[in-house]
C-alpha cells in the first residue's frame, strides 16, 4: 500500500519572513498538513484508493474525508513548494506563461489584481488558483474547502492558501494584505515550469 509522508520544505523555516513567520511555517506545515497526510494514511488501507497517486485520488473520490485530505496534501505540497526566499524567487513571469497572461489579461500587474481580489472575495476556507487548460489558456478560479482545480480537466499553476491557518498569526484578519504580499515569495521559474508541462510540485 501506498503510504505518503510529510513534504520535506525546500527551505528553512524562517526563509520565508516577514512574508511568512516561521512560527506559522511549524503550524500550517508542521500541524496541519502533517494531520492531512496522517489522517489519509489512516484512511486508505482496504480502500479502492490505497495505491493511486494524490492527483487521482482527488480526481476521483467522492467528496468526503478521503477527498478532502488528499486534496489538502495535493493543496499544501503545491502551494509550499512554489515560494523561494524574497531576495531569490524569480519575481514575474516569464516566456510562454508571460505571453499568455499578457494575452489574456493586458499585463501582469492586472493580472494579480484580478488573482487577489478572487482570493479575498472567497467566503470561508478554501484556495484561488491560476490554471491552464488543455489548450494552454488560463483561469482563475476559487476552490471551496480542500478542492483543486483537477477536478475540472485543469493543470494547477499557482495557488494561495485562503484558509485562516494561513495567514492569522501573521496577518489577523487582514487577508487582503497576506494576499499581497505573497507575490515577493513566489518563485515564477516553478509556475512556468507547470505551465511548460514539467511536474507540478
């Protein structure tokens, strides 16, 4: 039987500050995504699931407690492994992705606007993503709860935790400026990567 394990972080604890704390680094990796990848462990053994990748798991369990912590590992694994440090993140798109927000959106600047004001216009927990589709044209959508955009026929690219453990210890209530404030720390070379077909960790 399959068995997942907690991602190793790409970085220190701390590498990501003031943009995130090191104290909510141990807490929303450390606690939370430790308990959704022990809870399914838990869950798979004797189940039709026991042997399938996280991406298919999502794709095709029900919505129910397998779904919803297989979608927070693939969530979670996606989210923390497309930030670097500020002062090394490359800071924009660039190439094919570049042209395409272009494209659709007129600039990148427009484009984040567009992304953080799904993000804050979310209610409750959840996620807002940019995704391709299959002809390499991208969406924003919102994700309720632990959902991903796989489940729609879409490659996941970029996405920001809306989900109060998050950000709270860092930002309060203040979601909008979480939102913004992330883009120093998302290293785009990864984005585009997903985009160009490369893995999606």
């Amino acid at each position: 039987m399959k068995k997942y394990e907690l991602m190793a972080l790409p970085y220190a604890p701390e590498a990501l500050e003031p943009v995130i704390s090191a104290q909510t680094i141990a807490f929303h990796h450390g606690k939370h995504l430790q308990a959704y990848v022990d809870n399914l462990n838990k869950l798979l053994p004797g189940s039709e699931y026991e042997n399938m990748a996280l991406e298919e798991i999502v794709r095709k369990a029900p919505t129910g407690a397998v779904f919803n912590n297989a979608g927070q590992i693939l969530n979670h694994e996606m989210y923390f492994a497309q930030f670097k440090p500020a002062g090394e993140a490359v800071q924009g798109p660039e190439g094919a992705l570049a042209a395409q927000i272009e494209k659709q959106w007129g600039s990148v600047e427009a484009f984040k606007a567009e992304f953080e004001a799904k993000g804050v216009g979310l209610f409750g927990s959840g996620w807002v993503w940019l995704s391709a589709d299959a002809d390499g044209n991208l969406v924003i959508t919102q994700e309720q709860g632990a959902s991903n955009p796989v489940v729609k026929g879409l490659k996941p690219l970029l996405t920001f935790d809306v989900w109060e453990h998050a950000y709270y210890l860092d930002y309060q209530n203040r979601r909008a400026a979480h939102l913004s404030a992330l883009w120093q720390i998302v290293d785009w070379r990864v984005i585009a990567a997903r985009y160009d077909g490369g893995r999606m960790m």
